[in-house]
C-alpha cells in the first residue's frame, strides 16, 4: 500500500498540527500485529529459563552444561542478524518478519524428534534454529516500530511495543512451570530406589517428553501468525526504500559512526545481564532455599511482571526525563543489586533479582532507539548489528555456570550480570552528554 507521505517523516507530525504522535497515523493494524510479535518472542526466550533446569534435571547436567540451553538460543541471534538485516535491506521488513517467523516455528517442531531421540544435541539444534527466527524477527520488529511514526518519539513508541514482550515472558514462564515441570522432584534415596527398580530411565524420558506438547502448539500457532502477516499489506515507512536502485546503506558507512557500536557494546552487557540473571534463578533458590522447582519458577514470574511494571511506568516519564539518564540511574540500581545477589544468596538475594525485573524494564528498547538515531539509510543494517550483540545472552549464562561449577557457588555467578548491568549504566550516562546526529539534542 502507498502512501503520498512515508510513515516516520516530518509531514506526520504536521499532520497533527504540529504535535508529535507516538502512534502511526491511519495504520494501527499492522503496528498491532508487530507488537504481537514481541509477545511472542517474549514466550520462547523465557521458555528457555525452564528449559535450563528441566535439562538440567532430565539429562542429568551440570549447570555448566545446562546453560548451553540459552548459549544455542542466543547463538542463532548473532548468526543470523546480519543476513536478515541484508535480506530486508533487499526486500523490506515484511519479508524479513515473515521469515523469521516461517523459522521461528519450524525451529520449534524439531522439539519433537529431539525428545523421541532424547539427545541433548538435538534440542540445542531445535533451538539454535528457533534463534535464528527469533534473531530476524527482532532485526525487522524493533527498527520498524522505532521508524513507524514520528522519530521524535521512537524511544516511547518502542518501549510501548516492547511492552508486550513482558507479558508473553510471563505467559511462557507460566507455561513451563505448569505444562513442563511435572512436580516430581525425587530426592537421593527415592532415585536410588528407582534406578533399583529400574524405573529411573523411564522417569528421565518422560520428563523430557513433557517439552512436546508445549512447543508443538506453540510452533503452530507461529506458522498461522506467519501466514496472517503475510497477506497483510504494510505501508512503506520513512528509509524503506524498496525499490530498485535506491541507496540502502553500506556497513562500511557504519564503520564511520561510533555510535552504533557504542549501543552494539551496551546491547551485548544488556541481554547477557539480563538473561543470566534470570536463567540461574531457580538453580539458585534451589541451592540456597527450600523452594521447589515450580515456587522457584513463581519468582521468574514474579521477576517479568516487575519487568511489565517498569515498563508502563517508566514509558510515560520519558516525556519528562531523557531517556539515556533513566537507562543509566536503572543500570546503576541493577548493578547494585546482583551484588546483593552476591552476597546475600538466600531469599534476600531473590527478592533482589525480582526487584531487578523493574529496572531491566526499560533497557533493550532505549539502547535499540538510541543507537538507531541518525543512520538513515543505515537503519536496517544498524538494527541487525543491535540484534547480533543479543549473543550476550549465549556468552554471559556459561560463563555464570562455569564460575558456579568451579566454586559450588551459584550466588557468586552473579558476579557476571552485576558487570553487564554496570556497562549499561556507562552507555546510559555517557549517551545523555552526547549529541544525535538525528536533530542535535541530548537524548
């Protein structure tokens, strides 16, 4: 569908009369049905926090080993974000959500040969590939919507979409700790009686065998949501430049502006913070409080509605305070609790990752409308280089197991994220001195 002026240029804000609209004027729908995408991503990479202690017990892991869950998942970010940032450089972000959804679920029905196999390789496959389409998906979601309207208000129109990802990352905890975790945790002797009956290895493949119907359904209903986006039809936005012959941009451009990578390097301790902090969470409350597996996993759920809360929060007051200030001041208060973390493991430290969820709220979106600011026809291949450094969350998680393997302490893996978040704080507080090359102002 054409348009005589393209969505995201300065004709949409006089349009209002001067004022700057958050939402696209005249093309809610398809701005509804990418916001919907980030629910559902949102479902599979919290999903993966389950995974994590599921394998761990099913395939009797080491946390090290069960960690490699959120290295393959992540890993498919940052092998994917730049071929999917050329293919919608070639043929626009409807192509690309397409088919990182058409991946997305097809990455999610290998779960099922994987489990009738029941090797661990197979699932870190199954979700490798389910990276990949999550990878494109956010390369083509996150620029669209920062673009799909007046850029004055990118950063608040982003974190409006992005407020959606907490719901479907509650929706996904809550999925797994029902429908995944069965609720039989059997303690040393009642195994050693089992492996006498010889009724142990029945017990380990049912557990794994839970994973299929979970993300079977879930797979197709990605595939149906897949063909719902494809025969809907998208106006063209701001720098689409879908026709032939245009100039689309160059990474060698990008090399010329250090922004970009400033916000690439804040990205990666983000989500590495981010996802290590939350996928050691019931390891953690297993290691150093009663909790069961699934009142472990309440506290996950607990972490993402605060993450839901920071978000509805916090989008209103950056009318008022620039956004790059609150990433820092809230980089600064995550710091300062993984050191709780740290040092009072038990549920004091709990409560503290649950308190994180606040403050993580606003992150991934403001660091993403930030770094996108100024690169014009560089926007789409800025935004793969923002989504490739979501590979923090594959690097980060083992790194954190590997520490808990090494020392027998859960807690003290938290040591990493408190470092991620501390790097967030400098992106935030070095941003908010420095001047766009969109308009000039301090964001």
């Amino acid at each position: 569908m054409q348009i005589s002026a393209p969505i995201g240029t300065k004709s949409t804000a006089e349009a209002k009369g001067g004022k700057h609209p958050v939402f696209p004027v005249g093309h809610i729908l398809p701005f509804v049905l990418v916001t919907v995408l980030f629910f559902l991503w949102g479902m599979s990479n919290n999903l993966t926090d389950i995974l994590v202690q599921q394998f761990k017990k099913s395939l009797e892991l080491s946390q090290f080993s069960a960690q490699l869950v959120q290295t393959a998942n992540f890993l498919g970010y940052f092998c994917m974000a730049i071929p999917a940032g050329l293919l919608m450089r070639r043929w626009g972000y409807k192509a690309g959500m397409v088919t990182g959804l058409l991946l997305f679920g097809s990455g999610m029905l290998l779960f099922l040969p994987a489990a009738v196999r029941g090797e661990y390789a197979m699932f870190l496959i199954a979700l490798f590939t389910v990276g990949c389409g999550a990878s494109i998906l956010e390369t083509a979601a996150n620029p669209f919507i920062a673009q799909f309207g007046d850029p004055v208000t990118s950063e608040q129109r982003l974190n409006f979409s992005q407020a959606f990802n907490p719901p479907g990352t509650v929706a996904g905890v809550l999925i797994g700790t029902y429908f995944i975790f069965s609720g039989v945790e059997p303690n040393a002797a009642q195994i050693d009686q089992m492996k006498q009956a010889g009724t142990y290895q029945s017990y380990l493949h049912g557990e794994i065998m839970r994973v299929v119907p979970t993300y079977m359904a879930f797979g197709a209903v990605v595939l149906l949501f897949a063909f719902l986006l494809m025969r809907t039809k998208f106006p063209v936005i701001q720098v689409e430049h879908e026709g032939a012959g245009e100039d689309h941009g160059s990474f060698a451009s990008l090399l010329r502006i250090p922004a970009i990578w400033i916000a690439v390097a804040a990205n990666f301790c983000n989500v590495g913070a981010q996802i290590s902090s939350w996928s050691s969470l019931i390891p953690y409350m297993k290691q150093y409080t009663p909790a069961s597996e699934r009142t472990a996993a309440h506290y996950l759920t607990a972490v993402l509605i605060m993450m839901l809360l920071g978000r509805f929060i916090s989008t209103p007051l950056m009318r008022y305070i620039r956004p790059s200030l609150m990433l820092g001041f809230y980089g600064v208060c995550n710091a300062v609790l993984m050191l709780v973390v740290v040092t009072r493991p038990g549920m004091v430290g709990a409560y503290a990752v649950v308190a994180s969820g606040f403050f993580i709220s606003i992150m991934f979106p403001t660091i993403f409308a930030l770094g996108l600011k100024g690169l014009g026809r560089n926007t789409k291949l800025g935004g793969s280089l923002l989504v490739m450094a979501i590979v923090g969350g594959a690097i980060f998680p083992p790194i954190q197991g590997l520490i808990a393997r090494q020392t027998g302490s859960v807690a003290l893996g938290y040591i990493v994220p408190a470092i991620g978040f501390a790097g967030v704080a400098l992106y935030g507080f070095y941003q908010s001195t420095q001047r766009t090359l969109l308009s000039g102002a301090a964001y």
